[in-house]
C-alpha cells in the first residue's frame, strides 16, 4: 500500500537539512531503485523552486511499503530525523486516484 509521509521542519534547521541531505536522498534512492517510491520532495518557505536562506518548512514522500509500521520504521530512520530536522512526521495511507 501507498504511504504519504508528511514531515514539518523544525525553526532554523537549513543546516542541519543541508548537512544531513546526501544521506537523506540515498535512501530515496533505494526506494526508487526498488520501483517504490511515487514522489519525494521538499516544501519550499517561499513561493521558488530555490528558497535560498529562506530554506524549507517540511517534506513529502509518497512511497510503498508493506505496512504503517514499515512505513513508520522507514520515516524514523530518516538521516532528518537523526539530524534534528524534523518538528513533526505524521504517516498516513495513501490511495493514489491520479495519474492512473
């Protein structure tokens, strides 16, 4: 089952984002490499593909897992999480209508 992800950046946390990054796409990476993964991206405080300073207020990844509990598992290992990013990871199921 389709899993949504959906994770609010802590205040001030540009650098310990950038800094925990490289990690953080490997395991997008493996999801995507193992034909998972839907979608994955962040979401910019301002209105621009490329915030600068202004940074992120969170994330979204839509992806498949086996369970809540995997997709759980997955979202706690996130290199964010251990860096002190993330304020909040909320997990919800997902049903994807479109694209078919």
């Amino acid at each position: 089952m389709l899993y949504a992800i959906m994770a609010t950046d802590k205040p001030d946390s540009l650098n310990d984002r950038l800094a925990a990054r490289p990690d953080h796409l490997a395991r997008l990476q493996q999801l995507q490499d193992q034909g998972r993964l839907v979608l994955a991206g962040p979401h910019p405080a301002v209105d621009s593909a490329d915030p600068g300073s202004a940074g992120f207020t969170g994330s979204l990844v839509v992806a498949e897992f086996a369970s809540l509990d995997d997709a759980r598992q997955w979202a706690d290992a996130d290199p964010y999480v251990a860096a002190g990013v993330y304020e909040q990871v909320t997990i919800k199921p997902f049903k994807r209508v479109f694209p078919a």
